[in-house]
C-alpha cells in the first residue's frame, strides 16, 4: 500500500482512539471527580513505566526487522519468534520486579489491588505483536480491530461505570482491552508466519533490544516517570490537573507518532534498497508536515486553554490550565524528534545515537524533577517535559547536521507562524468575547480552521489520497 493510505489507516486509528477518548473523558472525569481520576491515572502511568523494562525496545527492533525480511515467510517466521521470545523473557523478569516493587513500597501497596490487575496488562502486552503488523505494513487489519474493541470498551463504560466508587471496574475494562487484543493478534499472525517454538529462545537481538530499550526508558524519564514522581511527591489531584492538561497534547503527538510509525517500515526498506534520493526527499516532506500542521494547534489551544480544560474536563480542572499552556510548545519539538529518530536514525540503524541523546534527556529530567516538581507539582511536570523535549530536539539537530549532512528546513517554521497570525487573532478574539466556554471554544476553533484552511491549499491537496 502506499504511504498515503497506510497514514490514513493510521490517522484512522488515532482519530477514532481519541474521538472515542473525547466521549467518554468528560463523561469520566465528571463521574470520578479529579483525585479519583488521579489515582487511576497514576496507577496507569506507573504501570506503563514498568511495561517499558518489559517491551525496551520490540517495538522499533520488530518493525525493523520484519520489515527487512516480509517478502521471505521462512525468515519472517524466525524473527518473529526470535523477537517475540526476547519480549517474553524481559516481561517475565519485569513483572517479578514489578510484583515485588509493589508489596514493598508504601505509596504503591496502599493500591496493591489497582497494581495486582495491572500486572495483566504487562503480562499481555508480550502477546500484543503490534509490531508485526506494523513491519508489514497491514494498518487495515490494525484500524479495523482496533476501532471495534476500542468502541465496545467505550460502550461499557456509559453502561456500567455510574458512581465514584467505580474506578477499579473502569481499570478493570481498561486493562481488559489489551488482554482482547493480545488474544485477537496472536491468533490472527498465525496466518501469515510458519514459526517453530524452539526458535523462541534465541538471543539473536538481545543487544539490539538493550540499546534501543534503554533509549525508550530514558525518554520516558520525561514523559511517563514524570506523572509517577509527581504521583509520589504530590497528590492524586495534582495527577489529575497534569494529566488532563496531557490529554490534548497526546492527541496532537498521536497523529504525529502514527505518520513516524508508517514511514519507518518504509524508510527501513529504502535504506535497504539504497535509495538515498527517496529517502531524502520524504525527510524534507515530513519536516514541512510538523511545521505546517503542529504551528497553528500551538498557538490556538495555548490561547483557547481555559475553554478546553473546561469542555474535556468540567469545572474543578482550573489547576490544569497553565500546564497544558506549558506543554503545548513540545508539539513541534517532539514532531521534529521523530522524524529525525523514527525517520532516519532508526532506519540507518544509529542506535547507539539515540541511547547517548537519551541518557542526557533523562539526565536532565531527572535533575529538574528532583529540583522542582515538590515545589511547582503539577506546573513542574509541565516545566520538565517541555526542558527536556528542548534538550533533546537540538541535540538530534546538531548531530544530523554535523553527522549526517542533513539539514532542518528552519524557514518553513517561521514561514507557517507568520501564516498562521489570522487565525491566532481569531482564537484571541473568541476567548475575550465570548463568555461561554463551548461557544468561545466552537466559533474560535470554527473560524481558526477555515481562514487556516484557506492559506494552505497545497496542503491539503496532498492529504488526498
């Protein structure tokens, strides 16, 4: 398929995921109340941050790999043995740890319960497979189970979760949608690979999986362990201001990671074809799309902040509106980051690259939590994330350039801020004249949109298949 297509699966997925997520999050974040929400957040983020020592690094490790070897079912089968069983030996190990890290620390054990049904999420995740799908390039059976269980899950949850009390059932439902889908894809793979059990034992990527997990544990250090540190410094109600303030900016980054993710299934294949002309010009594009698209949602959702922590969330958010104010500039930063990692450096194999660029990212988040998030809570969150994305984002420039001889077409950003000024003032306008959020939030977004619209035809003609 091509490129266009595989992003419109992949946009597909991520609209309906957050489309659902817009449906049910008001309805939750009303139903829980903030520190509720908190606590199932905290637990979830906590959760995810051990799911990272389980998975290091399958996930670009197997769509690289099953992407170089598709076309020859033989040798397809043997990776995806090979690195299925890596995956199963670091879960097994990790949620020994987990477990053990669980009945032992206090903050953790008061929600051992919460933790206990998590330890199925990362038991199941093993079984997940993603990234066999996603190495051969079959994002129409991705979208297609996705939306159905994810829209059944949604269902459940306006049927059943009615009182405050009913958190564990909705991290019940939760965990129990990764569980669905790991059983679905196991069962499904077997229609394309021939694998023996034996070769589930081969060490054949440990060293591969080590670096490039490693890097996926560093930079969680500024995404996922921020929400858990805040967790043991703070309080569920600071989760609560910091995730919800999170919750638009992992929209924006969701469209951006699934375009990254379909381009490195064929960025790896035109490495290994040698098709260095190709392969540069899909970089220049993909730079001029974070530029084009990230600018205009920065500027309207920093000025439109208060209307849109009130339509996702309610009255009794206002903590995470200056948050979400800090976090939105990390758009463009982490847009960029991807291209220059998912795009060309994981392709070219840099590994050891983006594991040296990660530890000073983790370094730095790690000082700025220690130093800050105590003091400023859910706002120092906010600081670290958008600290680190900076670091790291100019320290993936230097090398590129430096290294690489590849350049960032700075022009393009400065060129789409200018274009998009109208529909700032737009935004600017919405929010000082009219008092009601859903309407500010409706006509300012609206008329944004349109006026954005109508600067950029080209763009939009290439969004067509």
């Amino acid at each position: 398929m091509s490129i266009k297509v595989n992003f419109a699966y992949r946009s597909l997925i991520v609209v309906s995921f957050y489309l659902m997520s817009f449906i049910s999050f008001p309805y939750i974040s009303r139903i829980f109340g903030v520190a509720n929400l908190g606590l199932v957040n905290f637990v979830d983020n906590t959760v995810n941050y051990f799911l990272l020592f389980a998975t290091m690094g399958i996930n670009v490790l197997g769509v690289r790999e099953i992407a170089a070897t598709k076309s020859d079912l033989k040798l397809c089968s043997q990776v995806f043995a090979n690195v299925l069983g890596i995956n199963l030996l670091f879960t097994a190990i990790t949620i020994i740890i987990y477990l053990i890290i669980v009945v032992n620390v206090p903050k953790l054990s008061q929600y051992s319960e919460l933790f206990y049904i998590g330890s199925a999420k990362i038991v199941m995740t093993a079984f997940m497979v993603e990234w066999f799908f996603t190495g051969i390039e079959n994002f129409r059976y991705i979208a297609i189970r996705s939306i159905a269980i994810r829209a059944c899950y949604i269902a459940a949850i306006f049927i059943f979760i009615r009182q405050p009390e009913q958190y564990r059932l909705y991290w019940w439902m939760s965990v129990a949608v990764v569980v669905i889908n790991a059983v679905v894809n196991m069962a499904y793979a077997q229609k394309y690979i021939d694998f023996k059990w034996r070769q589930l034992f081969s060490l054949r990527y440990m060293r591969s999986n080590i670096t490039l997990g490693i890097y996926a544990i560093m930079t969680s250090m500024y995404l996922t362990f921020n929400v858990m540190y805040l967790g043991l410094v703070s309080d569920n109600t600071e989760v609560g201001y910091y995730t919800t303030a999170f919750k638009l900016y992992s929209v924006v980054l969701g469209f951006f990671t699934a375009f990254a993710n379909v381009m490195l299934p064929r960025m790896s294949a035109l490495i290994a074809e040698g098709d260095g002309e190709r392969f540069e010009q899909l970089i220049d594009k993909s730079f001029a799309a974070v530029a084009t698209f990230s600018t205009p949602i920065i500027l309207c959702s920093i000025i439109l902040a208060p209307q849109i922590i009130f339509a996702l969330a309610g009255k009794g958010y206002e903590g995470a509106i200056l948050p979400m104010q800090i976090i939105m500039p990390a758009i463009v930063l982490v847009g960029a980051s991807q291209v220059m990692t998912l795009q060309v450096l994981m392709p070219m194999k840099k590994d050891r690259v983006l594991l040296y660029i990660s530890i000073i990212g983790a370094a730095v988040s790690l000082m700025l939590n220690l130093l800050i998030i105590k003091r400023l809570q859910s706002v120092g969150s906010a600081i670290v994330l958008l600290s680190a994305e900076v670091i790291v984002t100019l320290l993936y420039i230097i090398y590129l350039r430096k290294n690489l001889g590849i350049r960032i077409p700075v022009m393009i950003f400065f060129r789409e801020f200018a274009l998009c000024i109208p529909s700032t003032i737009i935004c600017i306008a919405a929010s000082a004249l009219v008092t009601n959020p859903f309407i500010s939030l409706a006509v300012g977004g609206a008329l944004a949109i349109a006026v954005w619209c109508a600067l950029h035809p080209k763009e939009l003609k290439m969004l067509r298949p």
